[in-house]
C-alpha cells in the first residue's frame, strides 16, 4: 500500500520531511509537487497531480490543506488502486468565506520575505522553532508570486462538496486543535457530507503534520493498518 501526499500551499512537497522521518520504512510513500510557476487552479493541478498517481497497486491519498479539494475530486472518480483518502486541515469549499468578498485584491497581497514570515506566524503559532520557519520560508522562496496568487484565487471559489459525496473509499480527517488558517467547522461540514469519516483532533497548529509529525505518522499509520488488514481479509 502507498502513501500518495499532495502538499500545502506551497507545492513544494518538501514540508513534508518531519512526517516522512516519522513514518519511517512502515509503508511506500511518494510526495507528489506541483509546478513551481505558472497561474494554474484547481482544475489544472488536478489534471496534472492524475498523471502521478500510481499506475499499478493499491495506494492512500493524503490531501494537505491546499490540496484537500484535489485529493476529494480525484477520489471522487474512484481512480483504480485507491483504498483510503486522508485530509488534513482542509476543506471542500472556502474556510474563510467573508475574506471572499476581497478576492480583488490577492493580485495586489506582497510575496516576499515579510509575508512569508507573517504567514508562519498563522501556521505555526506557538509550535513555531527555528527550524520549521526555516523550512517554510526556503520552500515558498522557491515558489513564484504568480503560482502562489492562483492558488489563493482557487481557494477563494472552490467547491468540491459534490465532488466529496461521491467518494466510496474511507475517510480519515485530521483536524488540528489550535488551527488559526481553517476553522474547525471546515470538518465539520466534510462530516456532514460524509458521516462515516473518522474526525481525529491532534494538539498542533495549521502545520499538523510539521508540528506534530509523530502523532501524524501514528494515525496515518493505523488508518491504513485497518486498510491492509480489510484488503487481506477480502
């Protein structure tokens, strides 16, 4: 079974190493990037992230934050292998949607070194070190301001609540207790649309799987554990 990851915001995919050093060799993973220029939206990126999926084998698809609707609109049309869909502090439509309303001004919002590291301030919170600011600010540097701005537009007008209802694999979402990006009812209405998906609340901030990335590791783990052992006993 693979573990499939599609990153946050950044794209980068390299946020990723505290969670991959926790999961050890427990099972296959692949980490998925996006492209690092270029104004491309949800539909676009999805097209490109189909193209990386395994061509043979059962495998699990994590949905990081940003890329939570990707994860729910490829699972949606039940490509062959998928067994489990795991999302983290992501939503199926805008979390935020009075910030909505001054979608006309994300072509005006600064890139740079400055709002990078206002932006950690938000993700991390008070789980913030030397090291994941670090990280953070290395892999957004390598990120253009035309790709980031296209994602923050995607954000503002996504919409994958049908696109969620038709997922037929089970769900695991790992919701972040001191979570300042998306709020908590973003699971809330996933839950909604999906009430056999499992909800687990971790102790970390919006970087879940960088802040608390043994935890992480443990319920990513056991989720599909349970997969394996359902796969073994078919």
């Amino acid at each position: 079974m693979t573990l499939v990851l599609l990153p946050g915001m950044d794209g980068t995919g390299e946020l990723f190493k505290p969670f991959l050093d926790a999961m050890g060799q427990r099972y296959p993973v692949k980490v998925v990037d996006y492209p690092r220029s270029g104004a491309l939206g949800y539909t676009e990126l999805e097209t490109a992230m189909r193209m990386s999926l395994p061509p043979d084998g059962p495998f699990v698809l994590l949905g990081e934050s940003f890329s939570g609707p990707v994860a729910m609109s490829i699972a949606a049309s039940h490509p062959p292998g998928l067994k489990g869909l795991i999302l983290s502090c992501t939503f199926a439509r805008n979390p935020r949607p009075r910030l909505g309303a001054l979608h006309f001004l994300i072509g005006a919002l600064p890139t740079g070194a400055i709002a990078a590291r206002c932006a950690s301030v938000a993700l991390l919170g008070g789980y913030s070190t030397s090291r994941l600011r670090r990280a953070f600010l290395e892999a957004l540097g390598k990120v253009t301001p035309d790709a980031l701005r296209a994602r923050l537009r995607a954000v503002v007008s996504v919409d994958v609540t049908r696109e969620l209802a038709a997922i037929d694999v089970p769900v695991l979402y790992l919701r972040a207790a001191h979570d300042h990006v998306v709020p908590a009812g973003a699971a809330e209405l996933i839950k909604s649309i999906k009430p056999e998906a499992r909800v687990v609340d971790v102790d970390a901030p919006h970087f879940l799987l960088q802040a608390a990335p043994g935890k992480a590791a443990g319920l990513v783990a056991e989720f599909i554990d349970g997969l394996v052992g359902c796969e073994s006993s078919n």
